[in-house]
C-alpha cells in the first residue's frame, strides 16, 4: 500500500544481524537510509543466542537449579547493557536502561517462579522465551531515535493475535490485520518506523504465545501481509537463500529467484534460512519476498516470487536435508487391510498433531514407513502401540518397527516437472558414493524427491546430489 505514494517495505533483522551494539548500528544505518525512500516497519529478532539462554535459564529453573539461571540474567543484564551503553544518547540511555532493567526484572520474577513449583509450562516458557525480542526492539528504536529517525518499539502482542497452541501458535489472521493496521499505520503515516518484537503474539486474552522457533519471518510477513506492503525483506546472515546449506556445502551458490513453492519446500526441508510458515501469508496478495545480507548488503539477494519466470533451466535448483529423523515401519500383516493400517495410523498422528516428514508405502504385504522429528518420536510410538493394541496383541507378525539416526535428503525444484532422468541421476549419484537410500518419495507434483539415508551419511548425500547436478 503506497503512503503519500511512497512504496512500503517491512524490515526482517534476524538475530546474528542484531549481535551486537556494532551489528545493531549498522543495521540502523540500513534502516535510516532506506527510510528516505520508502515506509519502513522493521521486525527485529532478539540478539543471537539469547533465546536459547532464556529457555536454557528457564529449563534449569524448573529444576530448581538457581545459579545456573541466575548465571543467565548477569550474562543478558551484560549484553543488553553494553549495547545501550555503546550506542545511545544519554537522554536515550536514561529512557532505555529503566525499561531494559523491568525485563531483567520480570525475567527474575518468571525464573523465580519455576524454581519453587520446579516446572515451567508451555505457557510461562512463551513469555520467558520471546523477552529477548522485547529488549532487542526497545534498543533498536532507540539507536534509530539516537541517529534522528524516530521511531517506536511496538510489542508484538498488541498486533498479532494467534491461538492457544502456546510454543507454536497460528495466528488469527482478520484479527492480526486489524489490529495491526490500527497500530502501526498511524506511526507509518507520521513517518515514525515502528520497530515491532517478532516471535511474540498474543492470544485473544492478552497471553503471550511464541510462533516457533524462527518464528521472526513469520512474524514479518504476518504484518507485511496485514499492511499490504509492497515488499518484504527478510535480513540475515547469508547473501540468500542457496542451492544447499552453505555449512554442509562450502561452494553453494545464491539463487536470484524461486517461486513460493519452492521457497516452502525448502524451508519445510530443514533450510533453517526460513521458518516453514514464512510464505503462506503473502500467497494471496503475491508481495515479493527477498532474502539479504546485513554482512553485504550491496548484494541483491534472493527474490521469492509468486512463480519463476527467470532461470527456466529444467532440473534442480536446490538440496536440503532435515537431520534427527526416525523412520517408523508399520506391518499390518494379516489383520489390517493396507488403507485401514494407513487410515489408523494418519488419524493418530492427525490428532497428535505430528508432522510426517516423508511416507512409503508397500502395499502387498501392509507396510506403511513414515519418518517423523525425532522429538516427536516418543509420544507417536507411545500412541501407536494404543492404537494398534489389539492388532499386536493378535497378530505375531504385526509390528511397530523403529529405525533411529535416519536423515531425510530433499531435492527441490520446478522445473524437475516433466524432465526424465532426475531420480536415476540422484541415485547414481549417491550409489557411487556408496550411500545406501533407505527409503524413497517423490510426490505427483514433482516439486522435490525426499531420500532417507542414514544419519551419518547426510553431509555426504547433500554434497552428492549438489555435485550431480552442478547447483
Ligand atoms: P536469522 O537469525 O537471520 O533468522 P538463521 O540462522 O535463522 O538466521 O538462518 C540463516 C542460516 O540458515 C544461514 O546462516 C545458513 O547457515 C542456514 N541455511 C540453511 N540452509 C540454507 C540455504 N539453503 N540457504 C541459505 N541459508 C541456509
Ligand atoms: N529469537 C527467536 C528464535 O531464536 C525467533 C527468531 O530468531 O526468529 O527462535
Ligand atoms: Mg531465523
């Protein structure tokens, strides 16, 4: 939506991109100077690694263990403290180190709390986790106020509402955009930058929930969606999104544009550069999403696009891979027909609320093979011998079989549609490796072919495949 005919931009910074008080200066710099041209909302991650230490702190005060997190809160007082200290303008400094000093308070309150009833549950661990985006947002409107923007942390809970699924909430959508244009747009439109908290919501009664971790890009294409922009971009450490992982693949390359589709496979497949949920807000309004680098911002980046028109070249584009899988077998045997065994099992998870990460099938003799996280693992074995009790009480040959250290290689790319040979090439490729495929899946749609191989062996498939196909 243009302002006074200026186009408007929503500013993702993820975590490493605010690190420090040198990073959030530079990234107050971009901000600045992107502001002469455009409306600027900026979402802002907490500083890196700080999330883990609260829910590590948290963790640790549940079990009652005091100097741990008390380690914690002298460790953020720090770091928070240093970047104020470093950046601020005293009459900023004298607004800041007050309102840094009440989360360091509520933050003691929260660990307090765990330790004397010795558990945190889902629903305190959001409020505790997501502080460091509170902080991070506080400072960084006032870097920008100290260098002559002015501008205003806004606390996500006041725009995104979401369910109750505290730890990995969904938003309300209607609800998010009408709340977050009667916040935000009055700011945009008195020129003020409204520095918004990602990873937070709220629900429909004010409880702070998390949207997952990473759950930043989410939170910054929620209210690009909810404002219209015209773009957005997401801010990380990387020059894009890449054909592969760059710490598992050294020489993988950027790709200037993928369609939406592939950017969800992609990051539904372990490419940690974007939480899973970041595109299905802008599906319907088409807003492009580009992926930049605070560390080379003159680098055009990633563009992700409602579909590809450029780079029409059939065949691969990337490869990702999701480590910390178990493959689960099922054998139905003699008591189940191949579609109940299926039917029981998908309901389970359905209702588990598991995610599968790729499914076989062997019909003929009632087999069904999915892998799952290995964090889910536990509850959905536990779910299943329930399940089919009666099925493994009575049958000798039905069983539920693990398979552990098992990670999941995922090719993905358009074009592959309709080109013959791709499979044949990733196998051979991975044959004269000697990695031995486990399991195989390729959808109709023919967007990605998912390989399970073993755990060990997941670097080496990744390398294969980006080298067959010269990514
Ligand atoms: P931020 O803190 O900015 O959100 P993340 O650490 O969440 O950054 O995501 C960026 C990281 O994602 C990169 O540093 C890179 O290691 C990793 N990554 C994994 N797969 C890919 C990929 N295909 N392309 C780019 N980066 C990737
Ligand atoms: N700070 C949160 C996390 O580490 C959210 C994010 O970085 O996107 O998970
Ligand atoms: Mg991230």
């Amino acid at each position: 939506m243009a302002h006074d005919d200026k186009s408007l931009i929503v500013m993702k910074f993820g975590g490493t991109s605010v690190g420090s008080a040198e990073r959030m200066e530079n990234v107050a710099s971009l901000i600045k100077e992107h502001s002469r041209q455009a409306g600027v909302v900026v979402v802002v991650s907490a500083m890196g690694g700080v999330t883990d230490m609260l829910i590590r702190a948290a963790t640790e005060a549940s079990r009652g263990n005091r100097e741990a997190w008390r380690d914690v809160r002298q460790e953020l007082a720090r770091r928070h403290r240093e970047a104020a200290d470093k950046t601020l303008s005293p009459a900023e400094q004298a607004l800041v180190l007050p309102r840094l000093a009440e989360q360091m308070i509520n933050f003691e309150n929260l660990c307090s709390g765990f330790s004397l009833v010795r558990e945190v549950t889902p629903r305190a661990m959001d409020t505790l986790s997501s502080l460091g985006e509170v902080m991070s947002a506080t400072l960084l409107a006032a870097i920008l106020r100290s260098m002559g923007c002015p501008a205003e942390a806004v606390d996500a809970t006041e725009v995104i509402v979401t369910d109750e699924k505290f730890g990995n909430a969904s938003p309300l959508f209607e609800e998010s955009v009408e709340k977050t244009t009667s916040r935000l747009l009055p700011l945009v439109e008195r020129g003020q930058i409204p520095v918004v908290t990602g990873f937070r919501g709220a629900t429909r009664d004010g409880l702070c929930t998390t949207l997952g971790r990473g759950g930043s890009d989410y939170s910054a294409t929620l209210v690009g969606a909810a404002l219209k922009a015209d773009e957005i971009w997401i801010w990380t450490d990387v020059d894009g999104v890449m054909t592969a992982d760059p710490r598992l693949v050294p020489n993988a390359q950027i790709i200037p544009e993928i369609s939406y589709q592939e950017a969800i496979e992609l990051s539904f497949f372990g490419a940690k550069v974007l939480h899973p949920k970041t595109i299905q807000p802008v599906v319907k309004r088409g807003i492009p999403v580009w992926i930049k680098n605070t560390f080379n911002p003159s680098c055009a980046g990633t563009k992700i696009v409602p579909s590809c028109t450029r780079n029409g070249r059939p065949g691969l584009k990337a490869v990702t891979s999701v480590s910390k899988t178990q493959l689960i077998t099922l054998s139905g045997r003699n008591t189940l027909t191949f579609a109940h065994l299926a039917a029981k099992a998908f309901d389970a998870l359905g209702l588990e609320g598991v995610e599968t990460l790729m499914v076989t099938q062997s019909s003929a003799d009632n087999v069904l093979c999915f892998a799952v996280h290995q964090a889910d693992l536990a509850r959905v074995k536990a779910h299943l011998e329930q399940v089919f009790e009666l099925e493994l009480l009575h049958d000798q040959r039905a069983s539920i079989e693990i398979m552990p250290h098992v990670a999941i290689v995922v090719a993905i790319g358009e074009n592959m549609k309709g080109t013959p040979g791709i499979a044949g090439r990733a196998f051979s490729a991975l044959g004269r490796k000697g990695i031995n495929i486990i399991a195989i899946a390729q959808g109709a749609s023919e967007i990605s072919i998912s390989f399970a191989v073993k755990a060990s062996e997941v670097k080496d498939a990744v390398q294969a495949i980006h080298e067959e196909f010269q990514l």
